[in-house]
C-alpha cells in the first residue's frame, strides 16, 4: 500500500489518531450534529415565520385597535356621563314654572349658583383641567343667562364672560354651538374648533335640557382637544401606520401620521377615499373587520372599530411593511442560527462537562425567576465558584420575592379598604378586554356600587366615620364577590366576575343586599349604609367597555332610585 512504501505518512496517520481522544471525538461529533440541527431549524422557522407574520401583523393591529378604541370609549363616555347626570340634575332643580326663572332674576341668581355648586362636586373627579357651562335658551331667558366656569386647579375656577346671543346669527361659530345641540334633540359632541371665549382648540360635549316640550337650555363640558385624543398619538401603529377617527357622518375628527407616510396627501382625502369602503359596511360588520384598500397604488391593510357612541376609529398599515418585514424576518432567522451555531461550537469546545452541567441548572433556575417563579433554588455544591454564584441567586431570589410582593402589594392596593385600587381596576380590564377578544375569557360580569352620604358623614361626623363607612361597604362587597373587587373613587366600588362564577352574579348581589341589611340591624355612628348596585353581563357582539358602561348606568339608574326613596 501507500502507507507501506511511505513510513512517514503510516507514522504521521498513527500519532494523529492517537492524539484524537474519546473527549475529542465527543466534541467534534457534537458540533456537527448542534451546526446540522441549526440549520435544519433555521430554514423550517424560516418558512413557518413568513406564514405566521401575516397573521400576527393582523393580530397586532386588531389589538393595537382595540386598545386605542377602549381608551377613547372610556374617555368619551365619562364625560358623557358626567354632562348627563349635570343635565338631569338641573331639570330636577327646575320649578314646575320654568317662565318664573325668567321673571324673577334672584331665583335665577340663585339657581345658578346651586347649579354650579353641583356641577362641581359631579366634576371633581375628572383629572383634566376643563371649562363648564349652563346656557339658557335666549328665546326665554334673555341673551346673557347662565354660567361659564374653567378650571384652572384641582379648587379653583374662573369665570368666563358670556356671549351675548345679539351679537350674532345662528350660523356664527360663536353660538352656532347652542342650536346645533337643541336642534339635535340629545348630546352632541364638537370637535377641534377654536373656543371663541378662551382661543384654544376644544372638544366639547354638549346636551340639550327639555322640559315642557321646550328647549330650555343646554349644558357642556369642554376639554382640550388633545386630551381626550391623545390615545391614539401613544399607540405604536407601525412605521407606516396611519389613524383616523371619524364622526357618526364619516367626517374626520381627528387624523394621525406621526410618520410623515401620506403627506402628499390632505386628512380629509384620505378619509374620503376609504368612506365608500365603510358604506358598504353594517356598524356590526365593523367590529373586528380588516380591509384591503387600495390608495392611488399603495395597498393598505385597514382595521375599523366601531365606538359606542357611533365613531369610526380606524387604522391603515401599508401591505409592503409585511411584505418587507417577511424578507427581514428570514435573514434573521438565518443570522440568529449561524449564530446559535457558532456559541454552541464555541462553548462546547472551550468548556468541561463539569462545568456545563452546574451551570446549565443555573441557568434553568434563572428562567424561572425571570418568569417571576421565585419558589426555585439553586444547589450551592460543586466548585467554589459555582457555590458562591448559587448562593448568590438565592440571597437574590429572597430579596427580590419580597420586595416584588411588597411593591406589587403597594401598587395595587387601597390604603383604606384593603382592596384593589383604580390602577389595579384599569390593568384588569385591559386584561378582560384582551382576553374577551381572544376568547380566553368565556365569560364576564361587572358590578358598579355607590355609597350614599359619603359626603354628608364627611362633614357632619367627621371623616373617621366616613372612613367607617367606605371599609364597612368595601368589607360587604368583598365578602360577598372575592378577590376581584376594587375602589375605583371615593365612594364608588367595582366587582369583577370571570367564566364559570359569573352564573351566580344575581345571587350574590342578593346576598350582598341581604348582608347589608342584616349589618344595617346593628346601630352605626354614621347612621344607616346605603350601596347603590348596577350589575351588567356579557352577552354577543358585546365588548368589555360595554359591559362596564352598563353596569354603571345600571348602578347610576338604582342611585337615583334609591334618592327618590329616601325623599318620598
């Protein structure tokens, strides 16, 4: 053979196999199979990320949708709630005579004043600086009467001259405001004009009160334009995302391209070239409906969301951005397996099975605790240095277990009644919101409670007794609903119900009502506890903010029960 006439070679072939040792050839058959696995795994997550991009590109903008759709229903609707129960208040304070308010200027005067003293106390609440008015209609009262009242601290409001209605014509911006509410016959919402009175750009909602078939008077709430739209400015739309929200007529209301993507184009072109697209579509189709739109050659992906009070929030996303992130998405796949491959090379061949073992249960201890598991702990044996990093994680893991109970316990909790806080109330609801949209939440149920004479306890008996008050309610409700209940105001609570408990909400409301009476048979301080309670349900093409809407009108309906019966 060749090796037989050439002894150098033969003898070169026998010291290199006997310097390949059992460990060696470990290693080497190792690598190959870790580099061959990469790669296998590399082109299969390839193929199986570009046919799941898709649906997670449109997952995401539901969600992103959604999210943004909540934030504007919870703010449009709590100063919708807020004008309505003014309004209700002041067609209750009003005499049966309406025409004597005209005829006799101190019993205007003076029901302006009780008029605004409610209004303060229905607003104290809102977070936001903001202008209030009551005008009265001039064809009765005369062209200057009622109030108009900004806030400019959490106590302190201006007055705010008023528009003499002689001044001007129907159609002028200064008063045009009025007739459009009356005319409207219920609430109507205006959106970035500017405020003839204070020169700032406003969005108001605005009620007319009716009484004998005659408009009487309207009252609003004006808030700066981008407080109650800046949701939609916060929510990561993607480098080509472009959001609108349109009025229930398909007038644009408000349009964001942080991105500069459609420049070339008005807000209100781009409204009108997708409005013949939502006319061919029901209110109810636009819940969770994605369209392909084709804007002068660009295709867009659009997702349009229904609000409750008839708005279109809607979000388009150029197709391209999916297309181009496909082809990015598979040179990172490749780029993150040759990588993976190399550390595996490299680790295996530059560490000892001793070593790696003790060192890979650390690491498994470690995804554990970053998954907030911190029940695990890791061996303090083997090497001093493996011992002293294990006893090092768990001195951590101790510390860190406690100080995150101590902190989400802070966080999430109210100081006074023990339960769960309004932002502990906020994060659960995105949390039902996204799981109803989801389907892991089968099933919901909210209930709203309102303590009466809270404010009455307060200063008549001091504010230990109306602390009494709120710890007795809130002690009520969680014994009766658990762990999900919250203080969400001063006196207003909220109990949430999931899946298979939420069959039995009506008994445990009557139970409530029967504990309150049985804790009413003993003598308070502060006098009888009084709980208003609304409860509502998820039913079909419901969402969470509907539910929750429901259950506080509910509540808000049984409060004024409860005033009408405390007075009769």
């Amino acid at each position: 053979s060749y090796t037989e006439k050439c002894p150098i070679i033969s003898h070169t072939i026998k010291k290199i196999n006997f310097m390949l040792s059992i460990k060696i050839k470990f290693i080497r058959n190792t690598i190959a199979i870790i580099v061959i696995a990469m790669v296998i795994v590399g082109i299969a997550a390839a193929g199986f990320g570009s046919a799941t991009l898709r649906i997670q590109y449109s997952m995401n903008m539901q969600l992103a949708t959604e999210s943004m759709c909540y934030s504007l229903e919870r703010d449009f609707t709590t100063i919708e709630t807020i004008c309505e129960a003014v309004a209700n208040i002041a067609y209750s304070d009003m005499p049966d005579d309406v025409d004597t308010l005209a005829e006799d200027s101190a019993l205007m005067d003076e029901y302006i004043s009780t008029q605004i003293s409610h209004a303060e106390n229905v607003v104290e609440e809102y977070d936001s600086n903001f202008t209030i008015f009551l005008r009265f209609n001039p064809e009765y009262f005369g062209n200057t009467a009622g109030y108009y009242l900004t806030r400019v601290s959490n106590t302190e409001y201006k007055y705010l001259n008023m528009v003499d209605f002689d001044e001007y014509d129907e159609g002028d911006i200064q008063v045009e405001w009025f007739y459009k509410a009356i005319n409207n016959e219920s609430g109507i919402w205006l959106f970035n004009y500017e405020d003839p009175l204070d020169s700032h750009t406003s969005t108001s909602y605005i009620t007319p009160i009716f009484k004998e078939g005659r408009a009487i008077a309207v009252f609003g709430m004006e808030v700066d334009a981008f407080d109650i739209l800046a949701s939609m400015d916060e929510i990561q739309n993607y480098e080509t995302g472009v959001s609108l929200l349109l009025n229930s007529d398909n007038s644009l209301i408000y349009y964001y391209d942080d991105n500069g993507i459609m420049d070339e184009y008005t807000s209100d072109e781009i409204a009108t070239k997708i409005k013949d697209y939502l006319a061919e579509k029901k209110d109810s189709d636009l819940i969770n409906t994605q369209l392909n739109v084709d804007i002068d050659g660009s295709k867009y992906l659009v997702q349009a969301m229904k609000l409750e009070n008839g708005m279109t929030l809607i979000n388009l996303v150029k197709k391209g951005e999916i297309y181009k992130s496909l082809t990015y998405l598979i040179m990172e796949i490749l780029i993150i397996a040759l990588a993976i491959g190399a550390l595996a090379v490299f680790v295996t061949s530059s560490n000892t099975r001793k070593i790696v073992k003790p060192l890979e249960k650390l690491t498994e201890v470690a995804a554990e605790i970053a998954n907030g598991n911190y029940n695990v702990k890791a061996d303090e044996e083997g090497d001093k240095e493996i011992r002293i990093l294990a006893h090092a994680i768990n001195k951590a893991t101790i510390e860190l277990s406690e100080s995150t109970e101590y902190m989400k316990r802070m966080a999430y909790m109210d100081a006074l009644t023990g339960l769960k806080n309004k932002r502990a109330f906020f994060d659960e609801g995105a949390e039902i919101a996204k799981g109803l949209l989801l389907k892991t939440i089968s099933d919901f149920a909210a209930v709203y409670f309102d303590v009466n004479n809270l404010k009455y306890v307060n200063d008549n008996l001091g504010h230990e007794e109306g602390d009494m008050l709120l710890i007795d309610a809130a002690t009520l409700i969680k014994l009766s609903f658990g762990d999900l209940t919250f203080r969400t105001g001063g006196d207003e609570f909220v109990a949430f119900l999931l899946d298979e408990n939420v069959s039995g909400v009506e008994e445990m409301v009557s139970e409530f009502m029967h504990s309150l009476e049985e804790h009413n048979k003993m003598p308070k301080h502060y006098g009888t506890l009084i709980v208003a309670v609304g409860c509502a349900r998820y039913q079909a093409h419901d969402t969470y903010t509907s539910v929750v809407t429901r259950a506080e009108e509910a509540m808000y309906k049984n409060k004024h029960e409860l005033k009408g019966e405390n007075l009769s």
